[in-house]
C-alpha cells in the first residue's frame, strides 16, 4: 500500500479485484470520497476531480468528455461501499494476519 493523499486507496483487498465501478478514472485505485459525474455516472475521487479541474482552463469529464463544471456530486452510497470492503493490514507480508473495514 502506498498513501497518496490526493488519490484513492491502494490496499489489498480480501476478496480479490474490486468492482470497476469503485475505481476513479483518474488515478486507477479505490475512489477516495467518491463523486460521481452527473453527464456519465463514473466515479472520481474528490481530490482527483478538484486537482483536475485545477490543471485545465477547460473543465471535462475524464469518463466521457462533456462539460464538468459543478456537475458531479458526492456518491454517499458508494462511498459507504467502498469504505467497508474488506482489506488486510499492510503489514501483511511481516505476518500480521489483521482484516478489517477501509474506515
């Protein structure tokens, strides 16, 4: 596991590759605080959308390249899934044997 701040969460999951609908677009890793884009549905981390935004005069969607400007909005729900998927502890190759939720 690597902690990126402004990305997703890099953990090892218990039962395997998560659902592709829980990975951002932008960085490839477990939606942090996930958003969701109204024009396609996709899911973005929070930090990933705002440090987009941040880098282009010319706002789009990542997922499918229409106008973004303040058109995503917090997906509580799978926020909440993504947040009780099962991981190991990251000290799982020194032999702790610690499962439990994201948060």
């Amino acid at each position: 596991m690597s902690l990126r701040v402004n990305e997703g969460y890099d953990y090892q999951l218990v039962n395997g590759t998560p659902p592709d609908e829980y990975i951002c677009l932008l960085c490839n890793l477990l939606a942090r605080d996930a958003h969701q884009a109204n024009c396609c549905g996709r899911i973005f981390c929070r930090n990933c959308l705002e440090s987009s935004r941040n880098r282009s005069s010319r706002y789009t969607c990542p997922g499918c390249y229409s106008p973004l400007a303040g058109k995503y909005f917090k997906d509580t729900r799978t926020d909440y899934d993504i947040c009780h998927l099962q991981i190991y502890c990251t000290n799982k190759e020194k032999g702790c044997t610690w499962q439990g939720n994201i948060k």
